[in-house]
C-alpha cells in the first residue's frame, strides 16, 4: 500500500468505459490502482463458486485488477473450518490466502464467533457453560493460530446484536450457553493469539443512526465499554446491505447516519470499515438506467466515508457480479457493480471516477493501512474534503489558473491565455454534458442541474480538472 498521497492528473481520452458509456477518464486506471493512491482498501468477496473452481476465468481477472482486499463468501467461517469437533478444515481458506499472497492483497477473516452457520455438534453444549467457553476458544486458537500473521484483519463477532430492540442477541448460542461475556471473551482470545490483527466487531443496519433506540447507538456504548475496560477492539464493520425502495426517500439506510458513527468511533480512536456492501432493488421490480444511475450515486456517497473520515479504511463490496449474488435469498437483485455478464454498471463508473477526483487532505498520516494502526485520530479535525456550492477543489496537476463557483456562475482567473478560455463539464459517471468558450473567464452553468460534477478548463498550455457541487 502506498503512503504517499500525489495527486493524480487526469489523462482525458474518449473511451468506452463501464457499462457501455462514454467516459473522459484515464481507461488504464483500476479501482484498485486509485484505492492505492489514495491509501485506502476496496475489494469484494471470493464468491463460495470461485473456491470449487465453478466461475468463468474472467471473474478472477477482473477480482484481481480491480480489488487490493479480499474476504471468503463462507470458506472461514466456524462450519466451513471445524465441521467436526476437533477436526479443522483449512484448504479453502489457505486458497484464499495463497491467492491473495500472489496478487498483493490483504485478507480480511470472516467470521469467528456467529450464531449462524455454527456446526451442529456444537449445539450438543449449549447448557454446559465451561465445555462451550472451550470450544469456542480452542477454535479461536487453532483458525487465528493457523493463519497468524496472513489474515490482516478478523471478524471476531458477528451479528450479536438483536434486530427488535437494542440489546444482544438472546437466541445465539453463544449467548444462551454463555452469556454475553463470550463476547469480550472473543476478543481477548483472538488478541492473545495474533497480536498484530486488527480485531472488528461486524453488524448490518449500523446505517440506521447512531441514537440510543438504534443498533449503531447500542454498539456505541458496547465499544466505549471495550475500550474503558482494555477490550482488544480495533474496527467496527459496517455490512450496509441497503436496499432501493423506488420510492421518493429511495434507499434505507443513510450514509450520512454511517458517517455520523464513523466520527463516533474516531472518539474512542477505534476504525470504521464497510465490510460487505450491496445496494439492492426488490426482485420483481423493473429497474431502469435511472435506477442504476442513482444507485451508483449511493455507491459513492458511502465511498466518500471511507475517503473522508480519517478512522475509516475499507470498502468491501459483497460480490462482484449480480448472477453470483447473495440478495435473491434476500427478494432482492442487481445490487453489485457488475452486471450478470461481468460488465461494470453505472455504480462502477461512479465508484471510479470518485476515486480520480478525491482530493485527499494535506495531513499525509491520513491512514497507514500497512500495518494496524494505533495512532491517535485528531477526529475534531475539520474536513476538509466536504463539498459547498460555492467553493472546489483541484485534484489536477498544478495550474497557472483557478476557478471559483458563485451561485450559477463558474468563474476562471489567473494566466488566462489570449484566445478563448473552454471549459467542458462531465457528469460523475464521466460522460460529457456541457461544453462552452469565452475570452473573460465568466461561464454560466444555469442550465446544469443540482448535484456533483468535474470541469476541465482548458487556456493556452493550462489545464485545471476540478470538482464541483451546483446547488
């Protein structure tokens, strides 16, 4: 991972790119690539298909150049690794993490401690308190002790929180055979084992909000325990499997809810990580290029969080292709970033493009995501990456001119050449959409309508490429 944090100019070539647009941006550049310079991880799952050797080539291609994070779908979760008591399953996940050795990808650790997907036999403990406690910790041991040092990261529990009401999960076995101690338990143990992981605790519906009567608010105060009482806590992952309404609120589920837990957690110097992203639509529902767009455009809105938020590192999309998706259990479809033929969607060119026009800030000790990372957070920091209707900011080479919004107003300053100053406006899934020229640097956008934007501005041998929001 790259700590540096140059800033990347945009080599503008008309392209075909994603699902069949045409794009202004660089066509050599990945996810991957810009999650890179940006410092931070993307990624997506190794569908359960991929380990039995059932998926078209092309899949791994793409997994490969376009992702620097992976996790299993299953093959390192409690059944898939200790299907018989005492007797551990590895060659899945060893799969997995020979695979992501040979591509330069870190491993996240899915999970330990679930009420679901537990083997039967364990079931047989489930009112012998102290035989319970054993079981999970010898298993602990052995999968942490198997894959110490190559797993960068754990899921240490997963799930623990009921859905109904803010409170544990009562109906785990865990929680029934032991309490809600397996949890700190957990943590400990994993700790013990390989020091050097950084230990999360995983949920969905954290997007929700962070009050009290919500299941992020109820999190909060569990990781402020944690963290007051030594817990090795390290993350929270953030599922955020959201799903489209097509209604006029659209999406449930609210990035800036999620955001408002990420500064939460930057309190209590503990990270944020999406974990296993999909934004689907209801099964049976006719989803149109519209739909898309706008899912795309939530795709992003989550990606600004972990490009923003100093504690937050990772976003781990949930699949790679809609034909190998989990959501149909779900009554919901098409929710990743590649369509059934692995051709990249709407929400992959706003994912793209996103990563080719983020700023990032100037304090360069933004994320050393390397290693785990212990320093301090300055979370009352201002951010300096938050978007205004009256203010931009270059991502572009260095310049000779600069440009300023006022209202509907764009205007260019500096060494404007003698002939016609042009600029050129792309929508955030690249596309070309307004272009004009003038000799006095003043260019009226009233006819754009709301919402995010790049400008190129092109004077003589100067060259600015910036980000824009009209309100």
């Amino acid at each position: 991972m790259k700590k540096t944090h140059a800033l990347a100019g945009l080599v503008f070539s008309m392209t075909l790119l994603g699902a069949g647009l045409t794009n202004a941006f660089a066509a050599d550049e990945t996810l991957r690539s810009l999650a890179e310079k940006n410092n931070i991880y993307i990624g997506a799952i190794l569908n359960s298909q991929w380990f039995s050797g059932g998926l078209p080539g092309n899949y791994e291609q793409i997994h490969k150049q376009q992702f620097n994070i992976v996790v299993a779908e299953n093959e390192m979760k409690f059944d898939a690794t200790e299907p018989q008591e005492g007797r551990f399953s590895y060659g899945n996940g060893d799969k997995m993490v020979k695979y992501a050795k040979a591509n330069g990808m870190r491993v996240r650790g899915h999970a330990l401690a679930w009420h679901s997907q537990v083997p039967n036999w364990v079931n047989n403990y489930r009112n012998d308190k102290q035989k319970l406690l054993k079981v999970l910790k010898n298993h602990i041991e052995n999968v942490v002790g198997h894959w110490k040092g190559q797993v960068a990261e754990w899921d240490v529990v997963n799930e623990a929180i009921s859905n109904n009401e803010p409170q544990w999960r009562t109906g785990s076995v865990w929680y029934q055979g032991i309490g809600p101690e397996f949890i700190d338990s957990a943590f400990v143990w994993t700790h013990a084992v390989d020091p050097d992981a950084e230990l999360c605790y995983n949920d969905y519906n954290l997007e929700q909000g962070v009050n009290p009567k919500a299941k992020a608010g109820f999190l909060l105060q569990q990781v402020k325990r944690w963290v007051a009482n030594g817990i090795p806590i390290h993350c929270v992952g953030s599922q955020t499997h959201v799903e489209d309404t097509t209604t006029d609120k659209h999406f449930i589920g609210s990035p800036d809810s999620l955001r408002s837990l990420a500064k939460e957690l930057a309190k209590l110097n503990v990270k944020l990580k999406i974990t296993e992203l999909d934004i689907g639509f209801k099964s049976g529902v006719n989803v149109s290029k519209h739909d898309l767009e706008r899912q795309g455009q939530t795709f992003r809105q989550y990606l600004d969080i972990i490009l923003e938020e100093p504690n937050a590192d990772t976003y781990l999309i949930w699949g790679v292709s809609d034909k190998w998706s989990w959501l149909g259990g779900l009554n919901r479809q098409k929710g990743l970033i590649y369509d059934d033929n692995l051709k990249p969607k709407p929400a992959f060119d706003s994912i793209l493009v996103r990563l080719q026009t983020f700023e990032p800030p100037q304090d360069t000790s933004k994320k050393d995501t390397t290693v785990k990372d212990s320093t301090v957070k300055d979370s009352t920091a201002k951010d300096s990456t938050k978007d205004s209707s009256d203010a931009i900011r270059p991502f572009a080479m260095p310049s000779s001119i600069s440009m300023h919004v006022a209202g509907r107003t764009l205007f260019v300053t500096g060494a404007l050449s003698t002939k016609s100053t042009k600029i050129e406006v792309f929508d955030m899934q690249g596309r070309p959409i307004f272009s004009t020229e003038n000799s006095k640097g003043v260019f009226d956008l009233s006819s754009i309508s709301e919402g995010f934007y790049v400008v190129r501005v092109k004077s003589g041998m100067s060259n600015l490429i910036q980000r824009i929001a009209i309100k």
